[in-house]
C-alpha cells in the first residue's frame, strides 16, 4: 500500500459518526479525547476538521464526547496558574434582545470579594452585542494573556480574556460559525473550560436540552460545584421574567433548583441596545426594574453556587445588599 492509500489516523472518529443510521455511534471519552487532541495539535486536515464538526453538529455531542474534548482541551494549555479563583464565568453566546446586565453582577461580586476570572469570544455571529465590546466601553481593559489575567484578578478581583489568548486553536474553530451556518460543539465545551481551575464555575446556555450534558459532563471531569441554566440569549444570566430551571453539581451530587419569576408580566425588549446604560444604572442616573432584577437575579444564583447563602431567599437579600451598597463612582475597586 502506498503512502496515498494509507487511512488517515483521524479518519477512525469521522467513521464512527459518520457510517449511516445503522451504523454510526457517538464517541467515547476516550476516543473524544484523542479526537480533540489530534485537532488541537494540527494533525488534522481542514476537511476532516469541517467534516467532524458538521456530524458532530447533525447528532449533537454527548456528555462523554464533551468531558473527552474538554480534558484534551485543558491539557493544551501552556499556562498553569498560581492564584486561587472562585468562580468561572463563561461568556461566548453575545446578546441581542437586552444589555449584558450579568456583567454588573460580576463586577458586584468582585467588589465583594469573590474573585470572577470570565472567558469568551466575540463576533462570530452578526448582530449580537459581545461582552468583550461592552467592557472597553466600560473603561474596563480586558486582559491579554493568562499571565496578566492572574494580575487582574489579584488586583481587582475581576478579569475578561478572550478565547484567542487561551486556545488560538478553539478561537479560530468558533469563528468558522459564519463560514459554516452552524453552531459546533466548540461552542458547547469552550463553556466549560475553566482554565483557572476555579472552586466553582457557572455558564449559560440556551437550548434547554444542553442543561444537562454540561451538568453531566461536568460531574465526569471532577467538577465539584459548577452550575448551569438558560440565561437570557444564552448568556450567564437569569431572565426575571420567566422561571429558571438551574441544573448544578455540589459535592459530587446532581442537583435540579427552579428558580421562579419576578415578574408577572414580560418586559418589552430595547430597540437598541446602548452599553453606555450599564455605567448609568450603576452610577443611579437612571433606573430600570428588569435590568435590577437581572443583576441582582443572577448574583444571587451565584452567590448561591459559592456557599455563601443557604436558601435563594438568603442569596437574594445578600445580592441586594451588594446591589444597595455598590461603591457607585467606581465599577472596581
């Protein structure tokens, strides 16, 4: 057999995902972790990249295929950090409906201690408002590197860096969402990253479905409490309009808690989106009930995850409080 007729090593993994309805399977671990490997170290052709992307996309992944990409993705970071952090925030879904109010409960709880490290990607998607945008507008200047991320957050608690500086090779993966028309799993396991091994992680999704392969998989890597619901537009952020479901790991055990509405009736949504609004509802120039109760909503599921209340009635008196308090001239201290 020449070298031309020999089966690419990759080829084995398109092959299981790809033999048919009879015949095809989903992944193992095992065999999700060196797919992703074998992606993350460039021993894959472009077309089979595409080609593995879209089955993996037709039949959607499975909380082992997810645990398998996400181990191998964590082993190819360069960085390995030194410092403590407590919560891992995901943020890759961009909003389009309302502001990024959860930013605000990030900043309230890293003004109050809690070290919030948040990763994501923006643009691979038209018309969508991405975090990393709305915190320069902010006067928030996101991190460049893992290094001073680590430098951030021993200073002030909080810091955003993007996808691109933590796996080059994930961030242009993302990016080909407008190359291919569709969402790929890349988008599911980049959420559950955590490349500061934070003690506790949350994330945002937005098909309901995907709640519990983030929770399951997450319980196969280890995780002893991370969280997970369908934030408004996908992002980390509870919707005080609607009941939220939060499906979430503590101690080794899986855990279903709803949440319920603030609300009895729905809020109409802005006609355009203004980031400056953030810096004036912080600073009390201006008032919105659903941007408050957005805020104050999800620190409170938050500060839930953390141990830091008992019931969701303790973790929303708590989050007020942090809300009445803020220091209103600056956003971090």
């Amino acid at each position: 057999m020449t070298l031309a007729e020999q089966e690419h090593p990759f080829a084995e993994f398109i092959k299981i995902l790809g033999k048919g309805k009879k015949g095809s399977r989903p992944l193992t671990q095992d065999e999700a972790y060196r797919a992703m490997k074998m992606i993350l170290a460039d021993e894959v052709m472009p077309i089979q990249l595409g080609a593995f992307l879209m089955l993996m996309r037709i039949k959607e992944e499975t909380c082992e295929e997810l645990a398998g990409f996400v181990l191998a993705a964590r082993e190819s970071f360069a960085y390995t950090p030194s410092l403590a952090v407590d919560l891992d925030w995901s943020s890759y879904a961009g909003k389009r409906r309302h502001l990024p109010w959860f930013l605000l409960s990030t900043l309230l709880l890293a003004e109050n201690g809690i070290k919030v490290f948040m990763h994501g990607a923006g643009g691979h998607t038209q018309g969508r408002v991405y975090t990393e945008n709305v915190l320069q507008c902010l006067g928030i200047t996101p991190a460049q590197s893992m290094a001073e991320a680590e430098q951030q957050l021993a200073k002030q608690n909080f810091s955003y860096l993007s996808l691109a500086s933590i796996s080059p090779q994930l961030y242009d993966m993302i990016n080909l969402r407008p190359l291919m028309g569709l969402r790929s799993p890349v988008h599911t396991l980049v959420r559950l990253l955590n490349p500061f091994n934070a003690s506790h992680s949350i994330q945002g999704i937005f098909h309901p479905s995907y709640r519990q392969v983030h929770q399951k998989a997450a319980l196969m890597l280890g995780e002893q409490n991370m969280a997970v619901l369908k934030g408004e537009g996908g992002e980390t952020e509870r919707n005080p309009d609607v009941e939220c479901l939060v499906q979430s790991v503590k101690q080794g055990e899986l855990i279903d808690e709803v949440w319920p509405a603030l609300f009895a009736r729905r809020h109409m949504k802005a006609e355009v989106l203004e980031p400056e609004l953030l810096t004036a509802l912080w600073q009390d120039k201006i008032k919105d009930e659903f941007a408050e109760a957005s805020i104050i909503g999800t620190a409170a599921v938050a500060l839930k995850l953390l141990g830091k209340a008992e019931n969701q009635a303790q973790a929303y008196a708590l989050a007020e409080q942090f809300w009445s308090q803020r220091n209103r001239e600056n956003m971090l201290n």
